[in-house]
C-alpha cells in the first residue's frame, strides 16, 4: 500500500475514531436523561408505565424527517429503536410474550418494535401469550393479526374480544419464506412442516416444486424448523431467524406465492397509548338484529368524517348465526371527531368494545 494512501485513510480514519467517541459519550448522556425522566416520573407517582409507544412514534417520525442521509430511514429507525430499548432497560428490561420458539416470525417482529434489550418471552400458543400478559409474567404481548395474502390471524382475533388488554401499538413485517432442510435436493424431500398460513403462503410454489408431498401445520414456523433437526428427509418453511437458529440451510429463497407478502403484528398491554399525531383506533362492535343495522353501524363514522381502515365479520360465538365486526379507524380516541363517531356508536351497537389507540407503525 502506497504512503499517499496510507496517509489519506489514517486521516478519515481519525475522523472517524474521533465522531465514535463523541457518539459514545453522547449515547451515555442520551441514557443518563432517560434515567433521569424515571426519577421524574417516580417522584410524582407515575412509575408505572416505563414504556411510552406514543412518544417513541413521534421520536421516530421526527428523527426521519430529519435525515439528510446518506443512512435510508429504515436504518436510522433500527439504529434509535436500539438506543431506545437499552435506554428502557436501565430501569426495567421489558418482557414481551410472543408465539415462539425463538426464530419465529413473530420473535422478529417483537425485536423490531421493542430492540434486543427487551426480554423475549417465547410461549407455544397464542392463548399463551395474551396470559402472560394478563397475569402479569409479561409486560407486553405481541401477536399476528393479519397477513397480505392469507387475511386475519383466527385466533388473535378471537381473543380480543375477551380480553382485558389494550393494543398500544403495531409492527408490520415483510415475510420472506425459506425452504429449510439438511437435504441436498428437493427430490429427498418426504414432508414438509410449517404454520398453517406459511403453507398457504407458498401454496403455488410447493404445488409446482413438491407436489404430492404432504405438507404438516404445526404451531410455529420455529417449531418446523426444529423439528427439521430430529428428523431425516423432511423441510420447512420458515424465516431467516429460524435459518440461523437452528443452524439449517436456506435449500430455496423467498417462495412466497406474493412478492409483498406482509404480516401485521398488535402490541398489547395493560394500557393503551396517548395521541402520537398519526394515530389508528381499534374496536369490536355488532348490529342490532334487524334489516339495515349495519348501515347503522357505519353512519357514525360518515358523520364525523372518519375513514375506515379495515372492516372484518367474524362468528359471535356466543350464538349461532350471529357476527360481530372488527374495525379499524384512522385517528385516536381523544380526537374530537373521532370521540363524536364513537359516542354515536355507542348509541347503535348492541355491543362496542374499543381495543385501544394507538401510534401507526413506523417502518
């Protein structure tokens, strides 16, 4: 190497020595104020809630409308959720239940919104999840809602109904499915395991590249890849932290059927979060039983000017034939319009539950 270019990189090579002592001290002074803002909150009784989803959104949304880059806006949002989540962790690392083991996709969609501080809390069901959370063991639950391609989560939805916890927030997460296996080509292949909506994911592609072999759903795309190492002649599909998890070759990349295949994720807690700017409302409601009573349902939302996000009917279950209506709406509670379409509502629905407000994800 040549002296000119030896002297040219020590030079930036210095700058750059010098900018990482100035980030770590300004890391550690960025730490001391959060240590500082419990303290506050401690001293005035109001320790409960270390973790603020409205004001982390807004830090994000703020941080990326300021970036001049070169850094896209997606690292700059992985880089502060980090700093965010060690910062949280120097009063309480959070524990966060999520369908596990760990590699699933849910685990990595837990990590994107909480950070590696965070203290991962696998559970083999989703029923599992949301009793952590409601006994206590577990601060926050993060669970599937919905996917692009294969539509809503059954049984997420069905335990919100029940539930007491609040959606405090949302993770949307770009799946990309892998074909995991020990075999050197798909011809040895004699099964395959996989999540139920991850083999309907890839349903076309595995109809063109194994057809006729069977295809056995098991509880998580996790639980599929481990079983990959108990067993000869199998594969599954599953995630790139499943790959790495349980050390198994990629033998196929990205056979999702769609090129956006996307799964949204609910954060749920004991409390919902306050106005953020760019917020959504979840709910749950259902119509009188009599001709025109879902028009009814909806006139509310008309009135105030408040757009609907998502409409979806699920079996009541409490009565045969019977339905309720899962709604999202843009906008929080507190806001004015909003607040007059929920207090119209209330006065049409047989029932309404409101599952929380809370920030929009941000990716």
């Amino acid at each position: 190497m040549n002296d000119d270019l030896q002297k040219d990189l020590a030079g930036v090579r210095t700058e750059i020595d010098s900018i990482d002592t100035e980030l770590l001290r300004l890391l550690n002074q960025r730490a001391r104020c959060a240590q500082k803002v419990g303290e506050i909150k401690a001293a005035h009784g109001e320790a409960g809630h270390i973790y603020r989803p409205e004001r982390e959104a807004q830090v994000l949304r703020r941080l990326q409308d300021a970036n001049p880059g070169p850094l896209p806006s997606e690292n700059i949002t992985f880089f502060f959720r980090e700093v965010m989540s060690a910062c949280l962790s120097l009063e309480e690392p959070l524990g966060i239940a999520y369908l596990g083991p760990l590699g699933s996709f849910t685990g990595s969609a837990a990590t994107k919104h909480f950070g590696h501080a965070a203290r991962l809390l696998p559970q083999s069901s989703i029923d599992d999840v949301f009793r952590e959370v409601e006994s206590g063991h577990a601060h926050y639950a993060v669970v599937p809602v919905e996917n692009s391609t294969e539509g809503a989560v059954g049984r997420s939805m069905d335990l919100l109904l029940a539930t007491p916890l609040k959606i405090c927030g949302e993770v949307v997460l770009r799946i990309h499915q892998n074909l995991l296996t020990n075999e050197a080509d798909l011809s040895k292949i004699t099964k395959v395991y996989s999540h139920a909506q991850s083999l309907a994911q890839c349903h076309e592609w595995l109809n063109h590249n194994l057809p006729g072999i069977p295809r056995i759903s098991v509880s998580s795309n996790s639980l599929a890849a481990q079983l990959v190492t108990q067993e000869v002649g199998v594969a599954a599909i599953a995630g790139v932290a499943a790959a790495e998890r349980f050390n198994l070759p990629k033998l196929a990349e990205n056979i999702e059927d769609e090129p956006n295949n996307t799964t949204r994720f609910l954060v749920l807690g004991k409390h919902d979060a306050a106005p953020s700017g760019r917020d959504k409302t979840s709910l749950i409601m259902s119509a009188q039983n009599r001709t025109g009573a879902l028009h009814e349902l909806l006139l509310p939302f008309s009135h105030a000017g408040v757009s609907l996000s998502r409409l979806e009917s699920r079996p009541a279950r409490h009565a045969l034939w019977e339905y309720v209506f899962y709604v999202d709406i843009d906008g929080h509670r507190d806001e004015p319009a909003v607040k007059a379409a929920l207090d119209e509502l209330a006065s049409r629905a047989a029932y309404l539950k409101i599952l929380g407000s809370y920030p929009v994800a941000v990716y």
